[in-house]
C-alpha cells in the first residue's frame, strides 16, 4: 500500500510504551487518532495487533500507515550508527529544534562531541562546515555540552548574533535547566550547591574536583536542583541548574552532595554492595532540557529539546509522568 513505513525499533527503545514510541517519532498525531489507528489493526508490531502500552523490544518492525502528518522525526531518535551514516548537513536538520535570521537551536544527541579533541573525528563543530551562509561565513558556537549529555545547544549565525549570545552566557542572563536521574534520594526537595573547583589530570583523563576556597587555578561554581519524582529511595529525577558555567559542574556537584549521576563515567562512585538497576542503560543520564535567553532578534529565546531515546526507556521503566515536571 502506498505510503505506508516499516520502522524498526532501535536497541535502546527497549522496554518503551508503543503511545510513547509513536509520541517521540510522530509529536503531530493526537491521541484519539492513534487509538483508532490501533483498534483498527492499521498499525501493527511484527505483523500482529498491539495496545497503546504495549512494551517494545528492540529490532521489532512497527507498520505505520499514512498519517497526513509531516514526518518529522526527533532527533532523541539519533543514534552512533545513524550520524555515521549520514552526511553532516542531513544530521544537522535532524537535530535542529528552532531556526530564525540569527540563531540555531539544536538537540545534540549523547555521545556527539561538541568540538574536536584527541581521538574525534566527527563533532558538531566541524559539521557546521557544511551550513556556511553564501558569504562563506560559519556558524559559530557559543556555549558547550560534555560529549555524552544530550539536549539544547545554541548556535549563533552572525558574527554579531554570537557576540550578543556569548555576552548573555558572561553576563548570566541565561538560564538553562536540566533533568538528571541520580542514586539515592536527596535529604533536601530542592537546595543550592555552592563549592570551589579545580581541575586536575588522572589516568583517566581530566577531572574536575571539589577544592577549598584560594587553591591556584580554582572556580567558584554554583549550581540548584529540586526533586520532581522518585523511584522509592534508590532513583531520583532531578532538575538541575547551573548558576555559573564550569566544566562537568552538575556532574561534580550532584556527585559531592552523596547523589551521582546514573551512567557517569568519571564521577558515580558507587558502594560495592550496590547494583546497577536492571533495564537501565549505562549511559550518562544529564539532558540539556530548555534554555532561556536573549534572542539576538529580539524577545527571549526558549527552547525545550526532548529526552534522547536511554533516558524515555529509564523514564518509562521507572514510570516517571513528565507532566509532573511543569516545563
């Protein structure tokens, strides 16, 4: 039949709820259009029938037939694979969650480095090389997200719309939020980090470490959080902000105050009797979920990027409700 699709579900969409599924990869399709898509057997899961909760498994096919939607697919959908086989001006619009005269606003996916570094030979500073205007001018970054943390990363189009946004970054009229999912639960519902920072060299690469107050080359850093749901007492789903812009701040921070971050490599330091949870991928749970700035256009910039595909699994495993979270 003409138009319809086979998608494949990927590896890490494991355990997730078919409505969310089709939510992630189809926003446009209301839930009363789904559940009648459903009823009446047009899509289906391997062939078969399925339910709105239905649990999914990796490499399952899902039958999509015409939706009189525009197909435009998240890019929490990115994977390694993907990105590898595109080119870089297809992975760019894949990403790309708002666009005006001055601005790009991206959704990174994890384990997409922001710049080059020793090692990396795809990152999305070089891949801006394919969207240089026709004066040959670049776009150009004006902030950063480690490697491995997804989500909202703004990218000026002028020389001058870079000088206003780093100038907003500096002068902290920008205000970014992020959702993590840490170890354990949190003494206080929502409280204020504030610590010195330095960074130093391990065998593992660089770090940052929590310092007293005058070590040379030390940082002030500040960050909030607040709790908005948990998982018993051994999960906890933080909004995170970071006052101030040090490297790996809300890593080291949510680490110092006894809470790491689930899947961070450098920083979760977990007791010998505990258990990584079952059907959560080891990845870094940190998402660059909204930003909040001064449009270089006029007005104020907020944009809000969706989870990427590890963190809507554990979400779902754990049956956090995102309406909770009042964006």
């Amino acid at each position: 039949m003409a138009g319809v699709e086979i998608k494949t579900v990927a590896a890490d969409e494991t355990g997730m709820r078919l409505d969310r599924w089709m939510k992630i990869y189809y926003p446009g399709l209301g839930f009363g259009h789904l559940q009648k898509l459903l009823r009446s057997g047009q899509i289906r899961v391997d062939g078969g029938r399925a339910k709105s909760d239905s649990r999914l498994q990796g490499g399952q096919s899902i039958r999509i037939p015409p939706l009189g939607l525009e197909d435009k697919t998240e890019t929490s959908g990115l994977t390694g694979k993907s990105i590898r086989s595109q080119s870089d001006s297809d992975v760019l619009k894949q990403m790309l969650l708002y666009e005006d005269p001055k601005v790009y606003v991206f959704n990174k996916p994890a384990g997409l480095a922001v710049q080059g570094g020793s090692g990396l030979t795809r990152h999305v500073d070089g891949m801006l090389e394919a969207w240089r205007n026709k004066r040959g001018e670049k776009p150009r970054l004006v902030h950063r997200l480690d490697k491995d943390t997804s989500g909202v990363l703004v990218v000026a189009k002028t020389r001058g719309a870079a000088q206003s946004l780093t100038a907003a970054f500096r002068e902290r009229d920008t205000k970014k939020t992020y959702w993590a999912l840490v170890k354990g639960l949190p003494r206080k519902k929502e409280d204020k980090i504030s610590t010195w920072l330095v960074k130093e060299t391990t065998p593992d690469g660089d770090k940052m470490r929590v310092c007293k107050h005058g070590e040379p080359d030390s940082d002030h850093a500040v960050s909030f959080y607040r709790i908005i749901e948990k998982a018993g007492n051994g999960l906890t789903w933080l909004e995170m902000e970071p006052y101030t812009g040090r490297t790996h701040q809300l890593r080291v921070h949510a680490a110092y105050i006894g809470h790491p971050i689930i899947g961070d490599p450098k920083y979760f330091e977990a007791d010998t009797n505990w258990e990584f949870p079952g059907g959560i991928q080891n990845k870094l749970h940190l998402h660059a979920r909204r930003i909040r700035i001064p449009n270089p256009s006029g007005g104020t910039l907020d944009v809000t990027a969706p989870l990427p595909p590890h963190m809507v699994q554990t979400w779902n495993l754990l049956s956090f409700d995102m309406e909770n979270a009042e964006d």
